[in-house]
C-alpha cells in the first residue's frame, strides 16, 4: 500500500516514454478531447499523458484524483465501469475509464481516461425538465401527474390521511382558438396556468393533462384547504382573461374526487374525476361537481356505458344498426326518401337509443367511427334501393359537428360516399344548427366542399339554436328541417304557425326545401301541407324502422 505522502504527483512525475508509433499517435490522442494516462501501478510513474494545453488543467486534476484513489485503495481494483467525477474548481462533470493493458515492456499498467460529460448532463437534467414539464404553461404534464398522485395516494393510505384530484376542462376554448387564433389560444393556457398556481394550496399541485385539460392534486398538507381552493379556481374563471389586448370570458367545469376513499389507483381517481367533470358539463357547465359514488349511480352507468361503447367500436361496429324514417312528400303524400338514425343493440347493456349514448359518443369521439359505420351503411342501403325500386330514392345522414371538425372532413367524407357507388345526388347529409356559429367561414368551406360531389345539405333541427336568418342566407342550405319543438302546439299556437310560414317563405327567396320534423297527427300534416311545407316526418307516417320493414311498407308498390 502506498503511504501517506508517497502520493502521485502528476504534474511532477509525468515522463514521457516513446511509443512505438510514434509523434503521429500521440497527436491523434492529444486531440481526441479526453484526457488519457497510462500508469503505472506498481511504480507509481506516469507512463504516457496526452495533454494539450486548453484541457490541461481539468484533466489532470481529475486524473490526478483518480490516480490517486486507485493507488490508495488496499486492493487496488479496478472499477469495471466509469467512474463519475466532479471537478468542483471548473464546476466540469466527468466520466473516468480504467483499464489494464500490457505497455510496451511487458509490464501491466493502468489506461485512465478522463472525457467530460457537462454537456451531456445538462442535457439529461433538461430531458428530464421536458419529460415532467408542459412546455407552453410550465405545468407539470400528465406523467409528473402520475408519479405525484401515485405518492399522495399513498401517503393517504400510510397516514390515514385524505386528499382530493381535481380535474378540469375549459368550456369554450375551441371557440377561442377558431375565433381569436392559436396566439390567443395559447396565452390563455398560459394564463390560467398562473391562476392556478397562484391558488394557495395548489403550488407545485397543477397539471397540464394536454389540450384544455388540467388536473390539481390537492395533497393531505393541503386537503383542509379543499372547500377554499374549489371556490378560489371558481373564482378565477369567472373573471375575463386579459389576453395580448382583449378581455375574454373562458369558464370551466371542474370534476372532484377523493382518496382513497374514492380510489387508490392513480388512473382510476383521473377517470373518475374526468366523469365527475362531464357531469359538470352536462349540468350546464361553468361548475363544480363532486364525483359521487353508489351501485347504480350514473358514474357507474357512464364507466359502464363508455367502455362497451369503445368494445363495440373497436368490433368493427358490428352492435350499430341503422333505422330508417320515411319523409313524405305534401305535395303528393308520397315517401321520396327517409332519414337514417342509429341504434346500438348492445350484448351487454340492451338496445340503446341515440339520447342515450350519441353525447357520450361525441364527447369520447367516438362518433367519428360510428358516424362513418352509418353513413357507409345508409349509402349502400340507398344505393340497393335506387338500382332496384326508385332511382330518385334519397336518404339522409346526420354528420356531428365532431365529424365536421375533422381534419379533412371533406376529403374523407367524399371517399366513403364515393366508394359505396351511391349516386350523390340522393345522399343529404344533416348538420344540425348548432355548429360552431363563430366559424361561419370554416363552415361555408366544409360545406361548398360537400357539394361539390353533388351531395345535398339539410339544415338539422332548426330553431332550437341560435342561429338567425341571417346565417341560414349566408351557408347554401338544400333543405330546412324545422325542429318537433315548433310543430308540437301549431294547432293551436299562432306563434308556431307564424314561425313555419316565415320559414317556408325564406326558403322559397333562396331555393331551399323545408322539411317539418315530429309530425304526429293528420291535423298537423294537414295544416303544414296548407303552409306549403314541401315534406313532412313523423310518428304520423311511422316511428324509423329496420331496413326491411321499410322496405316492405314503403319501397314495395
Ligand atoms: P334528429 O336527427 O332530430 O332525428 C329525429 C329524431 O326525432 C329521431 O329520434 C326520431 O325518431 C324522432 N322523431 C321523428 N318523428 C317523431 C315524432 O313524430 N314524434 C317524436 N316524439 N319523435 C319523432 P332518434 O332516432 O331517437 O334520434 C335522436 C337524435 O339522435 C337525432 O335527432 C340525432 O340528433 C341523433 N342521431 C340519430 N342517429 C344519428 C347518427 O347516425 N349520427 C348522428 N351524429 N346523430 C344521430
Ligand atoms: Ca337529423
Ligand atoms: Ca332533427
């Protein structure tokens, strides 16, 4: 063992011996940017150094070191693998090698490298940043969301504690984006990424989950505080954003959920705060709502729903049956054509009526593949009655405004239609009235787009949104389909019946056709015929039937 002062000097001992090879190697391995040595253990002599001047001094002082502690260890064994070193004097990381090899006369020696590593450990500790941090807001994203609940819950459970995972998603951002641009799109999240930190209790607690969504995990320190932070966030979407130079009202609906009482799994609380949230949607938005948890509960039906729902669609939508509902001509009582309307005759949960499943389906997207499976399918029925009873047939299918906002709607639409043969012209796609009224130019576009291939267009369920006539007049609507709502009491209500007359009169100034939806009775029918309605549809010809009662009762003769 080498004794206390006996301890290599590098600078002083270093001795340069001739390598067979030569001036041309040592230059190879003075410019290779690692300091490398070959030492002799034995002797305690530096046998070779390949020092330049710019990286001397770093080098050598970590070589030295490392030299060193391999001459003071008792054993003297050599690290199989690098060795991490800190030069505290540069503030320089690196990386140091050992290995033994035979020097040129037979004796075994020591090959130290030392290669600096700074940049690469900056760089990881940034990896590291960008994969827990959402770049845009400076939240946290969803995998730092994992990690911290998965500690939370478990600290809870250890400590016999509480805490809370709040969820929430912005009610009109897409609005925002389409109206005001992705400028002002992004300096929301930014702002309200700021809100939320700012919330006391929340700090270092907020989560960016991707788009519109942020999650807060309210930890037992802070769970006390739960009541005060829900009203606090509450509080700050109910004031405008100051956004580059305008105010803008954004809201939120917020879904709460508890643990462990609630979960204590990680991805089983964000679901089940995710539902709690929808609730908050669908109770109006702009709220809070607590995730409430009983056998039978509607959470329990909408986790039940939703995956049966996914099952079904990924089973190539096998469960989806379409029906069909005759629309009757007034001008000659005759059916020219039918709407189709989806139905989901579910193995697990029964026949399903679109009320009940089509919002959570456009809500989880998942209407894009089941709208394509209805339209495939209304297009070939339509095709096979066109080539064997009526030529002039039409069918209509409701698109959702989901589908509509696509990417490449109009392209992929087109593919399906064309591909199943149909005749365009006897296909009228609905949409219903409620589109994004602020997008009236991305609209105009989808639609002009549609028709191009010869495809007509229905306005859906008019007069239950918001739109005016004005906005009828400026997109190139073929048919206008009055809500049931304005037929219900036009026996006896005048307002109803003054309000079908104007829009039969529109239509009439700018070539559309209007067609009255939730026709019951024969007096109804009557009185639209009267008012020059051009097509009627309703219980009062037949509730929508499956493709072969249809057929039967209204293609045959
Ligand atoms: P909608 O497009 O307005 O369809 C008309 C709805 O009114 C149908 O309900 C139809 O059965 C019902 N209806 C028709 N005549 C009468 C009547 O005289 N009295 C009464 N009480 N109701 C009548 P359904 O089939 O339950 O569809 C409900 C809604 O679900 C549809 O409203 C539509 O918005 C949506 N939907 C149905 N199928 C599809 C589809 O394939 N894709 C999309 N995106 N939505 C669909
Ligand atoms: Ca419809
Ligand atoms: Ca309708």
């Amino acid at each position: 063992m080498l004794s206390e002062g006996n301890h290599v000097n590098l600078t002083e001992s270093f001795h340069d011996v001739s390598l067979s090879g030569g001036s041309i190697l040592k230059e190879i391995l003075a410019n290779i940017g690692s300091g490398v040595v070959v030492f002799d253990l034995e002797r305690r002599r530096v046998l070779f150094k390949n020092f330049t001047a710019e990286n001397s001094e770093e080098h050598i002082r970590v070589l030295s070191d490392a030299m060193k502690s391999l001459a003071d260890d008792e054993e003297q064994l050599i690290p199989k693998r690098p060795v991490e070193f800190f030069d505290a004097e540069s503030g320089l990381w690196f990386d140091i090698k050992f290995s033994r090899l035979q020097w040129t006369d037979d004796e075994e020696v020591v090959l130290i490298s030392s290669s600096d590593t700074t940049l690469k450990k900056k760089n990881s500790t940034r990896n590291a940043f960008q994969a827990q941090n959402d770049f845009l807001t400076g939240l946290f994203n969803r995998m730092k969301c994992e990690i911290d609940l998965k500690k939370a819950i478990e600290q809870t459970e250890k400590n016999k504690q509480a805490g809370a995972v709040l969820f929430i998603d912005l009610d009109n951002f897409k609005n925002i984006n389409d109206s005001l641009g992705h400028d002002y799109g992004d300096a929301l999240l930014k702002e309200i990424g700021i809100a939320l930190q700012g919330i006391m209790g929340l700090r270092q607690h907020c989560y960016r989950m991707g788009g519109d969504e942020f999650v807060a995990i309210v930890t037992p320190e802070n769970y006390g505080l739960l009541k005060k932070i829900l009203t606090n966030i509450s509080f700050a979407f109910n004031k405008p954003w100051f956004l580059l130079d305008s105010e803008v009202y954004c809201t939120m609906s917020m879904g709460v959920v508890k643990f462990p009482e609630q979960g204590k799994e990680v991805n089983e609380l964000i679901k089940k705060a995710d539902i709690a949230m929808y609730h908050a949607k669908k109770a109006g938005k702009n709220r809070y709502n607590f995730y409430r948890e009983s056998k039978g509960d509607v959470s329990y039906r909408r986790l039940e729903v939703e995956s049966n729902m996914r099952q079904a669609v990924e089973g190539s939508c096998e469960e989806f049956v379409v029906f069909y509902q005759p629309i009757v001509s007034t001008r000659t009582n005759r059916c020219t054509g039918c709407e189709s309307l989806v139905r989901w005759n579910s193995k697990a949960l029964g026949f399903m009526a679109p009320g009940d499943f089509i919002p959570l389906a456009e809500y989880l997207g998942l209407i894009v593949d089941i709208g394509d499976f209805v339209l495939e399918t209304a297009c070939l029925q339509c095709k096979e009655w066109n080539d064997t009873f009526d030529k002039n047939f039409s069918v209509n299918v409701n698109l959702s405004v989901v589908q509509l906002l696509q990417q490449n709607v109009v392209s992929h639409i087109k593919n399906i239609i064309l591909g199943t043969g149909v005749n365009p012209k006897n296909i009228t796609l609905e949409i219903t009235e409620n589109l994004a009224i602020n997008d009236i130019d991305r609209v105009k576009n989808i639609i002009s787009g549609l028709k191009e291939m010869g495809v007509k267009i229905a306005l859906d369920d008019f007069g239950t949104g918001y739109s005016s006539l004005n906005y009828i007049k400026q997109l190139d609507f073929d048919i206008i389909k009055i809500d049931k709502s304005f037929v219900d009491e036009i026996l006896t209500d005048d307002y109803e019946k003054a309000f079908v007359k104007m829009i039969v009169d529109l239509s009439q100034q700018i070539g559309a056709k209007v067609c009255v939806e939730g026709v019951e009775e024969e007096a109804q029918y009557l009185l639209l015929q009267s008012l020059h309605a051009d097509s009627i549809q309703g219980y009062y010809f037949s509730k929508p039937v499956p493709s072969i009662e249809f057929e039967r009762k209204f293609l045959h003769g």
